[in-house]
C-alpha cells in the first residue's frame, strides 16, 4: 500500500478513508473548510489560534467516530495540521516520508511558507559532540569503555546556563 503510494492510518482533518477503495479522499466540505483554513495562515495575518476560532465559527467539526470526534477542532491538532506534509502530497511512515496518490490540499511551496510563518525550521541538524580522549578510559571495575557527555545546567534564579561534562 505504501510503494502505491496510499496513507496506511486514518486520514488526517479535511480527508476521510474510503473503504471500498482502500484509499484517502477529500471529505467535501471539511476539505474546503480546511483549505480555507490554509488560506489564512497564507496571508500572514493570522495565529494559529485566530484560525482555529475562525474554523470553529464556520461550523468545522472533527470527524466523529465510536467515541471521539464531532467536536472543534484543538490547537494542537491545528498546529499537526499546518506541520504535516501529507497536505502537499507526501506522508511519513516508519520515520520515512514517502510521495502520497491522494488529491493534494496545498502546494510545497505554500507548506514551506506556513512552516516559516510559524518559526519552524526547514530540516533537523543533529548535533554531534567530538570529545577528546573518548573511548580510551577504561572502567577499572568492569573494563567497558567510558564515554563522556555534555550536559547543560540552567540556574533560574539567575538566568546562568553552564555546561557539564559527565563522564
């Protein structure tokens, strides 16, 4: 299902499973109400909670199933909405994001713009520390390496931030 490119979870807001099919389609009007939604952090003049009271006046509810649902929608799932790339055409799985056939709700590059609207960087830089002397010192208990570690301490009361190094 993945390799033809088909969502394998529940669909996200503004989409629904068709079951016949096995597939992702748009919902009707909760699709265009989130589009709209999109418009509005397009312009730059809205928050996320601005939009969210703005869907919620329109009449936008979640999708309702057995238990949860039918209830507007949360600020957190808006800020998942605006941070997922299923909306331009791409879904993650198993922490690998693959190109989706379902019917695409914004463009790449309107994504790319919501995202710096919001302050979120584009990719993920790890950071990885090189330390002297690492895997040299042996534990003269168990005889396993030792490896080193920052770690970052941050006083309150002052505002001071000191880096430790554990071993």
């Amino acid at each position: 299902k993945i390799e033809k490119g088909w969502f394998p979870h529940r669909a996200p807001e503004g989409y629904i499973n068709d079951r016949e099919a096995r597939t992702v389609v748009p919902d009707g009007d909760r699709f265009l109400l989130m589009r709209k939604a999109w418009d509005l952090m397009l312009t730059g003049a809205y928050t996320v909670p601005q939009v969210r009271e703005e869907l919620t006046r329109w009449g936008f509810r979640t999708k309702k199933s057995k238990r949860f649902g039918g209830q507007p929608i949360s600020r957190t799932s808006l800020y998942n909405v605006f941070g997922n790339p299923f909306y331009f055409g791409g879904f993650r799985c198993g922490g690998v994001t693959h190109q989706g056939s379902h019917q695409v709700m914004v463009t790449r590059d309107e994504f790319e713009r919501v995202q710096r609207i919001l302050g979120r960087k584009h990719h993920a830089h790890p950071q990885k520390k090189e330390f002297a002397f690492a895997g040299l010192i042996i534990c003269g208990v168990c005889g396993c390496l030792v490896t080193p570690e920052e770690k970052v301490k941050h006083y309150r009361g002052t505002g001071r931030t000191v880096a430790v190094f554990a071993f």
